[in-house]
C-alpha cells in the first residue's frame, strides 16, 4: 500500500481537481469539457474505476499503487493543462473567437470543439482504431512499464480495429502518440 505522505498529497490534489471540475461544469453547462474529458477517459477505465457517478474523481479502498500512481499521473496532468481553469478557458475560447473574422460569431461551446481539434490531434487519430478506455488503460500501462516504442507500437496494433494500410502518416502518428504521451 502507498504510503501516508503519498496518499495525503494526492488527496489535496484530488480535491483541488474535482474543484476545478466542478467549476468547469457550473460554466460550461456540461460535465466534461475542456481538459475535463481528457480526464474523465483516462479515470473511467473499468480497470481504474476512480470517477464517481457525480462526475468527480474518487479512490477505491482496493486500489493498487500502481492504480494510485496512474490517477496521480491523469491528476497532474489535468491541473497543468491550461484549460482545467475557468479563467483559462475563457481567455481560449475568446483567443479562439478573435481569430476569425469580424460578422462570424462563435459560441464557447464551439470555441471548445476548436480547441480540440486542434489542441489533441494525435489522441483523435488514435481513438479512430481504439476507444478511449483502452487507449488510456494502454498509455498507463506503457507509462508504469516504461514499455518500449516498438513494444507501445505493437500492443496499439493488438488492440486496433479497422487498421488498413499501415502508411508513413500511421507510423509517423504512433510515434507522435508514443512520444507526446508515453514518453517523458
């Protein structure tokens, strides 16, 4: 079991997490937006469990450490990701609005779509072949393990439906995936 310092700390973060969470939704109107979703796919893994039925994140009694190190890791990540704030996603959304021209209007919601698009490019292409839960239970795993790109590449492939041709744009988009999310 994790130590007491450990659990402590990760505590406080989860509470400041599921604060931001919370004010996320009271703005947005929805319960996972922004930096929200990316978050609430890496913790609603069946195999992790840790998001509650309110939306928020939660420890299990069972977890392992390794369990406890990847909701750490998906906790962190969160809250250094710009838009896990309000006040960031407001400078985003309006970043994103006056970009385009003058007589175009777009909606925060839009705004946010655009944002994604754009922000987890390499993340959409890989949800083409794998859903999110096991692309994320497979991001832990390679995290923890340290595992290796060719072996990263190959587990993706294992776990990929509808694969056709494996081009230089799919391998250039497994080393991107590799690099921006497993490798640190």
């Amino acid at each position: 079991m994790a130590d007491e310092k450990f659990l402590n700390e990760l505590k406080k973060e989860i509470t400041k997490a599921n604060r931001r969470l919370l004010a996320l939704e009271k703005f947005t109107g929805k319960s996972y937006s922004w930096a929200g979703q990316k978050l609430y796919d890496e913790l609603s893994v069946e195999k992790l469990n840790a998001w509650s039925s309110k939306n928020r994140i939660i420890l299990n009694k069972n977890m392992t450490d390794e369990e406890l190190r990847r909701v750490k890791a998906s906790v962190d990540d969160f809250l250094n990701k710009k838009t896990s704030t309000v006040r960031n996603v407001k400078k985003r959304a309006a970043q994103i609005k006056s970009s385009f021209k003058s007589g175009i209007s777009v909606s925060d919601e839009q705004a946010e779509h655009i944002y994604q698009a754009f922000e987890e490019d390499v993340i959409k292409w890989a949800l083409r072949y794998i859903d999110a839960s096991e692309l994320w239970a497979l991001i832990g795993e390679a995290k923890e393990t340290k595992m290796s790109e060719e072996r990263f590449n190959n587990e993706f492939l294992k776990r990929a439906k509808n694969v056709g041709n494996i081009d230089l744009d799919f391998r250039d988009n497994l080393l991107q995936l590799y690099t921006d999310e497993v490798k640190e």
